[in-house]
C-alpha cells in the first residue's frame, strides 16, 4: 500500500485500486483529469477533527490518535469494509491533496489499514 499526492500521479494504474482519501476536492485539478476508482469520504477525518488539527505537525501524535479512534469506531470499521472490498485483493493506492503527507490522515490510514488481518 502507498500513499500519493494527487498532484504527483494523476494517471491510471492498471492492476491497483485508487482511493481518494480527502473530504473535500483537491485545489486546481478537474475531475476529468484525476483519476481515482473510488472517492471514501468517509474516510478522512472528521471535519471537526481536521479544523482542529489544522495540519499542525506539533499536534500530529494527538491526531493520530484521535483520528484512529475515528477509524475504529463502528462507522469508520464499515467505511473500511467498503473499501477492501472495493479493492478486492488489488494494491491499494490512497491518494491526498496534503502538502505533508508524513503528517497527514492518509498515511495514519495507510498504517491503520495494514495492520487489518
């Protein structure tokens, strides 16, 4: 599993499952010109969660955890669900608009999800 900025990859991958990953649509790119198999809303972080967070990297550890508590609630364990099953054994691409993918959600996701049996 890898974790892409939008930007960076726009393109197709033939054999993987693309998920955009952010709640709100990235700056600048148009829907035609971005390719993604499945846009998961639900699961990036809550929006109260995000204005909270605020991409600050000195309070990455707290969202981290809060973020994960999300995850493992019984909406965030069905979005999940979604997604694998969407992705049927394919490699799973997350995509994100953030600038700072080490401190962002998707690569939070990406860990939370390679630690699913």
């Amino acid at each position: 599993m890898t974790v892409e900025r939008v930007y960076d990859h726009p393109e197709p991958e033939p054999g993987v499952f693309r998920v955009f990953v952010d709640r709100l649509w990235p700056r600048g790119i148009r829907k035609d010109d971005f390719h993604y198999d499945d846009w998961a809303k639900e699961l990036a972080p809550s929006g109260e969660l995000r204005r909270w967070y605020s991409h600050d990297a000195a309070h990455f550890r707290e969202f981290r955890a809060r973020y994960r508590a999300e995850l493992e609630s019984d909406e965030g364990r069905e979005a999940v669900s979604r997604v694998t099953a969407l992705a049927d054994g394919r490699p799973l691409v997350l995509l994100t608009a953030t600038r700072d993918v080490e401190h962002s959600h998707a690569d939070v996701l990406a860990e939370f999800l390679q630690e699913i049996p």
